[in-house]
C-alpha cells in the first residue's frame, strides 16, 4: 500500500514536470513567434512610408521626364504592386507565400527605381531641383531603414525557426501548429539594380 | 574586421578593469587599516613605555571593520553626492555645450540628412530614436551621446561632423555613439566617476583632520590625516589611470559595435582618417570634464599617454581595417559648410600640420 503510494507520488511528479516543460517551451515559441512578427511591423512602417513617397517622386520627375513616361507608369506599376504584397504579408507576417511575393514585388520596384534614377542623371535641371534632391534624401534613407529593419525581422526569424526545429521542442511545434516562418530576402538579380543614391 | 571578436576583447577588458578598480578600493582600506594601526600602537607606546613589542598585533578586526565601514562609508556618500550632482538627463548635457535641437521636421538638407542617418541607426541598433542637438560653433569633427538610459538619451555632433563627413562616414560616428547608449557606457563612467570623487574625500576628510584638530595633544589624528590625504591622492591617481583605460576599452567596442550596425567598415575608417586631418580638438571650455564621452579626443594628446580616454586613432583605424596605409585622407571630397572660406583653410592648413605632427609623435 505504501509503495503505491510513493509510485504514484512519483509518476504525478514527473507528470508536473513535464506538463511545466512542454508549457515553457509552448511559450517560449509564442513568444519567438510575437517578436517577429513585431520586427514585421517595424519593416511595414518603412516600406509604407516608401510607398508614401514614390508618388511624390514621379510626380515632381514629370515636369522634367515628360518624354519618359514609360518608365514613370512602371514605377507607379511596381509601387501599387509592391503595396498590396505588403498588405497580404503584413496580414499574416512570415508565412512563405506572402513574403516571397513581397519580395519580388519590392525586387521588381527597386529595379524600375533605379531605372528611373539612371534616367535623371541625364537631365541636370531635374537633379539640381530641391524637391526632388529631398525626396531622394528621404528615399535613401527609408531604403536604409527597410534593410535594417530587415536584419532585425530575419534575426528574429532564424530565432524563431531554429526554436521551433530543435528536438523536443519540434515536438511540441508539430502538435500545436507552429509553422515555418519565411525570411525577407530580396532576390539577388533585383538587389543588384537596387537604386544607388549618392550624396557624397 | 571581426566585429564579434573585437567586441568580446573590450568587454573582457572591461571586466578585468572593473576587478582591478574593486582591488584598487581594497587596497585603499587595507592602508587606512594599516596606517591607523601604526598610529594607535605608536601612541600607545609612548603613552606606556613598558608595553613590550609581542603585544603588536597585525590583525585586530574591530579595529579594521571601523575602517573598512569608515572608508566605503566616506565613498560611498562622496559618489552619490557626485553621480546626483552630474545625473542629469541626456539633454541637458548636450545644452550645455551649446547644442541646438534639431527638429524632427526640419527641412535643412544637412540636418535632414543627419536626422535621418541617426533614424537609421536607432533601427540598426534596436534603441528609441535619442534627441539630436548639433553644436554649431564647433568646427571639428567630434560628436557625443549623453544620458543615462536608451530613453532619456541624446546625440550631438559638431557642425565639422555634420558638414565635413559623406552619409557613409556620418554612419559610421553615429552608429559609434549608439553603442556608447546601448553598452551603457555613460553609466559605467558615471559610477567610476563617483568612486573616484569617493576617493578624493578621504583626502578631505584628512585635511580636515590635520586642521581642525591642530593642537599638539592631537598628534595621532593629525598623523592619520596625514595618511589619509596621502592614501587617498594615491587612490585618485590610480583611479584616473583606470578609469582612462576603460574608457579607451569602451571605445574600441564602440568602433566594433558600429560596424556590426552598418556592416561598412570604411565608413567608419574614413571619417577617422578625416578627423586625423581635420582635427577632433573642441572649443568649448567645459570639454575637458566630458572628454571621455565625446567620439574622438576632444583636447588633443594629452601628456599622459595612460591618461588619455581614446585610443590614437591609428590604432584605432588599423582595429577596422588592418590594411590602412598609415596616411589620413583629405577632406577634399567632402561637401563645404557654409563658410566655405574658413572650412577651406581648415582642410588644407592644419590637415598637413596635424598629420606631420602625428607621424613625429608616433
């Protein structure tokens, strides 16, 4: 009768303990998975006010591209594009189909950007104004701050994953559905044309 | 460069120079201790001539725990006294060099430029974006973070910096003070700072013993005045010596932080090798209680080698980029200030100076 008792003490023991194990790890994924998606959020930011600021751009570049229109319809094209991937990826941040449209979307975008700035190079007028010099300033600048928000967002999303592949929490992964999530790459060939914007 | 690596070198150093500083403190008690034994045995074989020698003991341990409160009593409300005197917020210090805010919508294009660099780094860094303050009357390239705290903390940078440096290279400073923010560095110095004043009143304390109590009769606490004010200029000396050692340690792991931000390391290079031309030196009188904070050496070399906060730049360039030829660069490249006639005889006149009274100092 004692030793039952003592067996059964024990087995409850070891039931807690495990119970508190697979709880930990539960929430340590719960988290992982919040601070991406929270480093989302920081890109989403950036890549909004990009999208602020495109329009602007094509509209002070008018003025002096007037022959040049083409290129100024595919920038808008690949902007308005590259916004609605980022409405889909932002709605549900990591999952692998979204962020790899958002990532072609913003590769397509960047390459018609740098189109754009190749183009302006030609036309003096259009380079010395104050607006446009501005605006190129800020696009710089949010450009820079998608990379790093982008560092952050991929950082978190190694954390994440590695967590979630890692014996036993795979387990635990598996059977509450945590899914993989996809890191932001801009694709080689698109990084290549990104826009060059020097000031120096 | 090996960001990592350089990183966990300064922060292993750091440590090591903390431990050194608790030692230093030990051995500050351990003197009061042995000096006030020597005193009170020696008055009290004057007063009884027929106490035999055997009866000097090294060890009386109420004798030592009375020095010991005595002593880390005195400095410890000596740095409190010092850390609330200089705990002010990052701004205020900033004010007081003569910083001017810039604005979070200012249209200038250089403070826009500066604004929008210091935005970018918050983000590389992962800290709330600090207050910009640029100090309009400082011509050399230097710039300084101040604040205890990522909240409450700020940013300045001489017009030099805002004005003579490419986007690349102002990245490379700010992404430098940023890592003094996020290690808390203001905070380490702040407190070192407070230990070293801590000393100092042991000083004080024995000069106060030496003259209040002046009479002949008081010969014992005139004697451990004496030691006091002995032990505890010693005790400053040695705490300086550390201090400047550790704040040379923080700004090598300051460089290697900042270029874990950028991923640039001749950003950073470069505009080292800019102010190696141009000059770090500031104007401001009150530079010299702050120098420790500032990104370059704001007072030129100091005659102490071991005294000085920074590292020589050419060391600290060769950290970045081993491969670094040795000559500074001219600013030539870089965008002119608004008064374009002075920032000219800057560029040329004392680039070629310093950079041949660097090479003669090395």
């Amino acid at each position: 009768m004692n030793t039952l008792l003592i067996v059964l003490t024990v087995l409850a023991a070891l039931a807690l303990v495990a119970a508190l194990f697979v709880v930990g790890i539960y929430n340590k994924l719960v988290g992982l998975r919040n601070r991406f998606k929270n480093a989302y959020a920081q890109i989403d930011v950036q890549l909004k006010r990009r999208y602020d600021l495109i329009p602007n751009l094509v509209e002070t570049a008018k003025g002096y591209l007037k022959h040049e229109s083409g290129t100024l319809e595919a920038v808008v094209a690949a902007r308005n594009a590259a916004a609605s991937a980022n409405a889909g990826a932002a709605a549900n941040p990591g999952d692998p189909a979204a962020m790899q449209k958002l990532a072609s979307a913003e590769g397509t975008l960047s390459g018609t950007l740098g189109r754009l700035f190749a183009l302006s190079e030609a036309y003096p007028d259009l380079k010395a104004n104050t607006t446009m010099l501005s605006l190129m300033e800020e696009l710089t600048s949010t450009e820079n701050k998608v990379s790093f928000s982008r560092q952050a967002y991929n950082d978190s999303v190694m954390a994440y994953n590695t967590q979630r592949e890692v014996f036993p929490s795979s387990l635990i992964a598996g059977t509450f559905h945590f899914t993989a999530a996809e890191l932001f790459a801009i694709e080689e060939a698109a990084q290549k044309e990104a826009p060059k914007v020097s000031f120096s | 460069m090996d960001f990592f690596a350089h990183q966990d070198k300064a922060r292993k150093n750091t440590k090591v120079l903390v431990v050194y500083f608790v030692i230093a403190i030990a051995c500050i008690i351990a003197s009061v201790y042995i000096a006030s034994l020597l005193i009170f045995y020696g008055v009290h074989a004057k007063q009884q001539p027929g106490v035999p020698l055997s009866e000097f003991v090294l060890w009386d341990p109420k004798l030592f725990l009375n020095v010991m409160l005595g002593t880390l009593g005195v400095v410890a409300i000596g740095s409190l006294y010092k850390t609330a005197a200089l705990a002010k917020g990052g701004s205020a210090v900033a004010e007081s060099f003569g910083g001017r805010l810039v604005s979070s919508n200012t249209t200038h294009p250089e403070e826009r430029k500066l604004r929008n660099v210091i935005e970018e780094m918050a983000i590389a860094a992962g800290v709330p974006v600090p207050k910009i303050y640029v100090l309009d009357d400082e011509k050399g390239i230097n710039a300084f973070a101040a604040g205890h705290a990522p909240g409450d903390a700020a940013i300045a940078v001489t017009r030099g910096c805002m004005t003579l440096l490419n986007r690349d290279e102002l990245q490379g400073v700010i992404g430098h003070e940023f890592s003094h923010i996020l290690n808390g560095d203001m905070r380490l110095n702040l407190r070192i700072m407070g230990v070293i004043f801590g000393i100092l009143c042991l000083a004080v304390i024995g000069r106060i013993l030496i003259y209040s109590r002046g009479g002949r009769d008081r010969n014992p606490l005139m004697l451990l005045g004496l030691a006091l004010i002995v032990i505890g200029a010693i005790g400053v000396f040695f705490g300086r010596l550390i201090q400047a050692a550790l704040s040379r340690q923080r700004e090598f792991l300051a460089d290697a932080s900042s270029v874990q931000f950028t991923r640039n390391p001749a950003g950073l290079s470069s505009a080292l090798q800019k102010i190696g031309s141009v000059g770090s030196q500031l104007e401001s009188p009150r530079a010299g209680e702050a120098s420790h904070m500032f990104f370059g050496n704001g007072l030129g070399e100091p005659f102490f080698r071991m005294l000085a906060t920074h590292p020589p730049l050419a060391e600290r360039i060769r950290a970045i980029d081993p491969s670094w030829d040795g000559k500074f660069k001219n600013v030539s490249g870089a965008p002119v200030g608004n008064d374009a006639s002075g920032g000219a005889a800057v560029r040329h006149g004392i680039g070629v100076q310093t950079q041949h009274e660097f090479q003669t100092k090395e």
